[in-house]
C-alpha cells in the first residue's frame, strides 16, 4: 500500500509541485494500525469531551485533573483501539479459516474479541459469554450499517 500526498504552492505565475510516496509497508498491519488509531481517537475524544464537561460543571481545572484527564484518555484510547485491532485480526483469521467474506464473519470474530477481551481481563465464565455476545452483536450492527 503506498500513500501518496502532493504538496502544491502558486505565485507569480508558476507552480511549484513536490510529491511525497511513503511506501507503508504490509496492508494488513497498516489496516490493523489506521483502525487501531481511529478507535482509540474516537475513544479519547469521548474521554475529553466528558472530563471537560465534569470540569465546567465543577467551574475549576487543576494541574492534578489535567494530569488524570490525560491518563485518562491515554487508556482508554489505548485500550478500545487495542479492543479494534483484536476485531481485525479475528475478521482476518475467521475469513482465512472460512473461506468466505459476509456478515457472519462479522458476527463471529466480534464474539471471538468480546470473549477474548474478557478471558484476558480474567472474567468469570458468564461474563465471559456475555462479552461475547456483546461483542457479535456490536459487530453485526456495525456490518448491517456499513
């Protein structure tokens, strides 16, 4: 997969082009790293948004809630964009093991990310089932929309 940016500047008449080609490597890390960081920016975001609003209402910011809003976001960025690219990886691996691309497999590596998420969080067995229901069904409606 190559990136390709084109940087362009005009004045007096001509025009000045640099074209800048990243070659990104493997295009299934670089789809495991793009959705990790988009998820764990919309993570962050959200962390943000309802640590700034807590401030507003409270009327005060300190050096100490700055420091814990920062960790913070970093976690949870961290953790939902780790939670996405373990999606990916199982989408992968259930189409490669399948044979076949549809919905299903959707449904199936969300439940395998829920229930692995939770065995390495060392849930109990219900909780367990419970990610991993939650986690198919997030993923099927993620899929149904798309």
């Amino acid at each position: 997969m190559m990136g390709n940016t084109r940087f362009s500047s005009s004045g007096y008449g001509s025009r000045k082009t640099i074209d800048v080609i990243i070659h990104m490597g493997n295009p299934f890390l670089i789809q495991i790293i793009v959705t990790f960081l988009k998820i764990a920016i919309v993570a962050a975001v959200r962390v943000a948004a309802e640590e700034g609003y807590q401030c507003f209402r409270k009327g005060s910011v300190s050096k100490h809630n700055f420091k814990q809003t920062f960790t913070k976001i970093c976690k949870e960025g961290a953790y939902w964009g780790t939670i996405a690219a373990v999606y990916i990886v199982m989408v992968f691996l259930v189409e490669m093991f399948l044979g076949v691309s549809d919905w299903k497999n959707s449904m199936l590596a969300g439940a395998l990310t829920g229930a692995s998420i939770s065995i390495y969080k060392d849930s109990s067995r219900d909780k367990v089932v419970v990610d991993a229901i939650t986690g198919g069904a997030i993923a099927t409606a993620a899929e149904f929309l798309n």
